[in-house]
C-alpha cells in the first residue's frame, strides 16, 4: 500500500533539498515539486499571502511515521503542513515500485 503526503516549502531550493535526502534515504521513493503555488492563510493574527513550492511525495504506508519525523526534522516552517492521503485504485506496478517489491 502507498501513501501520498503533501506539503508545501518556502522556495524550490528548500525543497529540492528536502526532497533528495527522503528520497536517498529510502523514506520515499519520489517527490514531485511544483514551484508557483501561492497560499493565503490566516498565521498569528494575519492574512498571509505567499508563494511556495508544493512537494508531492510517494511513499511505502509502512514508511510513513519514518518519513513524518525525518521531514519535520528537516522542514524550515514552525508548523509545516503535512497531510497524507491512502490513495485507492493505484496501478499495480507503480505501487510495487513505491513500495521496493519486484516488479510482476
């Protein structure tokens, strides 16, 4: 089973590099970024209004605590969002990839 987490970085650098540590270190197998999203939020009384870059990360469901603390460990913001979704439905050998299984 995979998971899919969501979060959302300062600039691409940032995550670029958070990204390539996850990864190398086997805590997810990918994360795709896309830079130019904006975000306005209500943090500590005021409406922010900012550009980041999201991160779509994949990773195996019996890595996701792992991957949780090392990306908090890793993450520039205070609070930073991270949401993850069990995805339904995923194409089989996409999912053994993720995961580390052989390929059928």
């Amino acid at each position: 089973m995979i998971r899919i987490a969501l979060t959302t970085f300062p600039d691409e650098t940032a995550a670029a590099r958070s990204v390539r540590t996850l990864v190398s270190e086997g805590l997810a197998a990918c994360g795709t970024l896309v830079p130019g999203a904006r975000s306005i939020y209500r943090w500590q009384g005021q409406i922010e209004d900012s550009s980041e870059t999201l991160v779509i990360f994949k990773l195996a469901a019996e890595r996701q605590e792992a991957f949780r603390e090392r990306l908090l460990s890793l993450h520039p913001y205070d609070i930073p969002e991270l949401a993850f979704l069990a995805p339904e439905g995923v194409h089989p050998p996409y999912a053994d990839w993720v995961c580390g299984l052989p390929q059928a």
